[in-house]
C-alpha cells in the first residue's frame, strides 16, 4: 500500500515557510500558519515555536500514526468477522 505524501517547506519570506502537504503528486492542502527556519522562545508568551523542519517531522509522524490506525481497524473488521 503505497501512500506517497510529501510534506514539504515553501519559503514566505526570508527564513519564514508555509507547509505544503501533496498527496500522489497533488497538492491536497497548503497551510496558512508560518514558521521560521529555527526554532526560538517567544519573548512574550515564553512559548517554544517550531521551526518548519520539527513541524514537518510532527506532521509525518501524526500521518503515518492515522495511517497505521485505519489498516488495523480495516485489519480487525477483516479478522473480525470469520
């Protein structure tokens, strides 16, 4: 079961990304949030921001979890019902 995403970085500004997420050559969604190249602590809010390259990761694994999900519910229903 081939799934071919692609999560990738398109450059906003100078060291600011959006994220694109292409599923078998489409793009199937362009995200609206910005990250920077590195990640830094918000001065204000004391929050850690990710830099595109974490939150490209964070996005794969959530993916490829939601993916493992559906092929053991499909799984179970399969084995399930003999």
């Amino acid at each position: 079961m081939s799934k071919n995403i692609f999560i990738y970085p398109v450059v906003f500004a100078t060291k600011k990304y959006k994220i694109v997420i292409e599923r078998n050559g489409i793009i199937t969604k362009k995200g609206n949030e910005i990250y920077p190249q590195y990640s830094f602590i918000d001065k204000k809010t004391k929050e850690r921001i990710p830099s595109v390259y974490e939150k490209i990761h964070q996005l794969y694994e959530e993916l490829a979890f939601k993916i493992l999900s559906k092929i053991n519910n499909e799984n179970q229903t399969v084995y399930g019902n003999e």
